[in-house]
C-alpha cells in the first residue's frame, strides 16, 4: 500500500481522534491568524474589486477544527479589506484538500456552526481530494502542517527496518534556499514560532500528550504493524511520557515555521 493512502489522522470524534486531539496544531493556528489576516487582506487590492469569486484552498485541511480557523479569518479579512475599499465582498470559494482517506464526513458535519455565522457573506466550500488545481485559478493558498510529510518495541523489527515515515522538518533557512531556487515565489514573510511542548494549554499532562501522537501517527502505524499492537504500543509511548514530566523533559520546545509566498507574475 501506497503511503498517500494511510497519510490521515485518526477519523471520527472519539477520544484517540483527531478532532479532540489536535490542540497543539490549534495553538499554532491561533498564534499565526494574524499572518493569515494580513495574507488574506493583501489579496484584495483596489483593481481587485471587480472580481466576482475568490479561490481559496487549504492543503492538508484534515478534519479538525484548524480549517474552521482559517476559514474564519480568511472571510473576516476580506469582510474588512472590502469594507475599507468601499466595494463589495466577493463570493469566497474554499476548496478543502487533502488526500482520499482523509475523514472529510467529520469535516463538513463541523461546518453548521460556520455557515451561520457567517450567513451574511456568500461562501462555499467543497472538498477536493487527492487532485490537483488548473493553473492560475488560486488566490490564496494555506497549509499548516501538512508540507513536512513531503519529504518501536513491541513490534517486529523486519518490520521496523520497513518502516518509512515520509516526514521532514527543515531548517528556517532551507526553507528560504528552497523557495529561492525554485523561484516561482518570493517570500512576503518567514519567521519561526516556539511553543512549549509541555504547555498546559497544549496538553494537560503525559496521558493528553499520548492520545495527541496517537491521533497522528496511529493510521500509518497501524497499517505497518497491525492493529493488534496499537494499543500495547501506545501504552509504552504513555510509559515514556510519564517518565520524561517526572523528570521535567516534557518542556521541549516545538518550532514551526511560517511563511507567505507571492506567486511570481508569469511573462505575457
């Protein structure tokens, strides 16, 4: 199997899922929503108003509430951005991609309390599985958590010698020589944010945290060693995590990069 086919989290709304798991990925969103406003406001420009629709795609929507989060903020921005221009708010398009086993069902049913709330501005939102975009049709494009994935015990160890985790941190600076040597894009922004791994906020103690890797992980883990492992497997995981708050090892800071990227303007 393929490894786009087990590269999902945990489905569903129970207590090793996603949906309940993903405070740390929240965190991140809610420390980066400023830079997302200002993304999303910088593409409504004054010879922009006469556009009808807005495209907008989250790579790597997954199924939790970060999504909501952008969502949110993307309309509240443009609501603003066109309030100041004096011209009218566009229809929003969002398309919400990521790949075909990702729990789309759980997504869309979290969606309500968005469509309310924002019944004053007309919004679509569809997802997009596995596929790709025609050229030229996106104005703004947002991934959290999600790029990375381009790049033990109690388990069988030919297995583990098998076991390959398609997933890359890069440092600041790479990130930079990489889109630099691309270059279809320059870099509007790029800064770096720290958060305490062992941040109250994040996870309430050893117990949180397993449940946070599990949801994670638990879908390619599984697939390579049988489910029959999962919940012994887990259970060391938890052993560790315990030992490392006894010992005060829980405060390591996890780093996450953040970036805004223009598309270059094609020659005519």
């Amino acid at each position: 199997m393929e490894a786009k086919e087990v590269l999902f989290m945990n489905k569903g709304e129970g207590e090793t899922s996603y949906v309940k798991r993903s405070k740390y990925t929240q965190k991140v969103a809610a420390i980066t929503q400023p830079i997302v406003y200002k993304a999303a406001q910088s593409v409504i420009a004054e010879d922009f108003c006469c556009q009808q629709v807005v495209n907008v795609a989250d790579l790597g929507c997954s199924c939790g509430p970060n999504t909501f989060t952008v969502i949110s903020t993307v309309i509240e921005s443009m609501v603003e951005r066109c309030s100041y221009l004096k011209c009218q708010v566009p229809e929003i398009q969002f398309y919400l991609n990521d790949l075909v086993g990702n729990d789309f069902n759980t997504l869309f049913k979290g969606l309500s309390d968005l469509q309310e709330k924002y019944k004053h501005v007309t919004w679509f939102a569809m997802g997009a599985p596995g596929g790709l975009f025609p050229r030229n049709t996106l104005h703004l494009v947002h991934s959290s958590y999600s790029v990375h994935w381009l790049s033990k015990g109690l388990i069988d160890e030919e297995k583990l010698d098998f076991f390959n985790v398609p997933y890359y941190t890069p440092y600041h600076e790479e990130v930079q020589s990489m889109v630099d040597h691309e270059g279809s894009f320059t870099t509007e922004f790029i800064d770096t944010v720290a958060i305490e791994t062992g941040d109250q906020n994040v996870w309430s103690g050893p117990e949180s945290r397993a449940k946070g890797i599990r949801a994670f992980t638990e879908p390619m883990v599984s697939q390579q060693f049988g489910e029959g492992v999962m919940n012994k497997l887990y259970d060391k995981v938890l052993e560790i995590l315990v030992e490392d708050f006894k010992q005060g090892e829980q405060s390591t800071k996890g780093v996450s990069i953040v970036v805004i990227l223009k598309k270059e303007k094609e020659p005519k």
